[in-house]
C-alpha cells in the first residue's frame, strides 16, 4: 500500500467511511510508515478539537423573551373579544332578570320561590360576569351551565307541547343558552396558564 493509499484510508476511516482496504492492511502500514503514522496522529488530534471546540457565545435572552410573553397575555387578557363582551351582556341581563324576585316580585308564584329564583339568577349573573373578566376561570362553570340550560331547554320543550307555556314566554331560557356558546368559545381560545385581567 502506498502512502497516498494509506492516508486516504485512514481519512475515510476516521470520517466513519469506507476505507477502500481491510484494516489489518491500513494498520500494517501505518506500523512501519512513520510519515504516515505521524500524518495520523495529526489528523485524530485535529479532529478531537473540532469536535470538542468550545461553542461561539450567545446572548441570554430567556428574560426578554419571557417579558415579551407576558406582556402579550396582559395585553390579550386586558382586551376583551367579542365572546367576552356577549358574556359579560348576558351576565347583566341575568342581573336585570334576578331583581325583579329579590324585590318580592312573585309573578304567579309565592314571594319565598320568587325570591330563591332570583338570588339563582344573581348567582348565574356573577359567575358569567367573572368568567367574562377572567377567561381562564372558565373550565368551573362550564358544567353547571351545560346542566342548567339542558334542564331548561328540556323542560320548557315538554311544558310547550303540553300547552301549558308558549315559546314566547319561555324566551329568556335563550340567555343561558348563549352563555353557554360564549363559554365554550372562551374556553377554547383561552389557555389554562392566561393571565387574568384582574388580580387574583
């Protein structure tokens, strides 16, 4: 084996290549050339410090890209969508319906259920107006709400076929319903970790 042979054997065999002849040829070589054994140590100490070079330095940016971050969920959270701004109009309409029962206005029924249907409303009204301010606390209620406008939608349809209410008059079951929408569009858009526009 010649020495341009072995030195190309050698380089292909230390870039993990095949070397072109068996290794007990190439090592045979190397044995009894000392150009080529000392071309060969040069090459692997080379090599050893390209690989272990230390890497160019780099700027920390961890914390201004975290501020930016931050920044941009207060910002998002402090500039209400249009689901935000629906819900917080239901939870007002639910405050004007609640009044009416907590002032004694029984409407048909005794002053102590208009009462309790009221105070009902007024709690259904804050936990939409929080989760209007708070997107990210939306996961609670998105149950009671599911539950509450099933139940009514389901009761009204039966208490309509039975002639004893009219669509008409059963047409503020569609606040919840609504509210429920909005929730279930915040919930998806919000994540869990959003920074609430309030403090906590």
């Amino acid at each position: 084996m010649e020495c341009s042979q072995c030195r190309d054997a050698v380089s292909a065999r230390f870039d993990g290549e095949e070397p072109g002849a068996p290794d007990d040829v190439i090592d045979h070589h190397l044995d009894g050339c000392a150009s080529c054994r000392s071309w060969a140590a040069d090459l692997g100490r080379l090599g050893r410090a390209l690989r272990v070079a230390p890497a160019d330095p780099v700027p920390d940016l961890t914390a201004p890209i975290l501020a930016a971050a931050a920044v941009h969920r207060r910002r998002a959270a402090a500039t209400p969508g249009p689901a935000r701004v629906a819900l917080a109009l239901v939870g007002l309409a639910h405050v004007v319906l609640a009044l009416p029962g907590l002032l004694g206005d029984a409407t048909g029924a005794s002053v102590h259920v208009a009462r309790e249907h009221g105070a009902w409303e007024l709690a259904l009204a804050a936990g939409l107006l929080v989760a209007a301010l708070r997107p990210a606390r939306t996961t609670g209620l998105l149950p009671v709400l599911a539950v509450l406008t099933a139940t009514l939608l389901g009761s009204t349809a039966l208490d309509v076929i039975a002639g004893n209410t009219t669509v008409a008059a059963e047409s503020s079951h569609l606040l919840p319903l609504t509210g429920l929408a909005m929730l279930v569009l915040l919930r998806r858009s919000t994540p869990e970790s959003a920074a609430p526009l309030v403090a906590a």
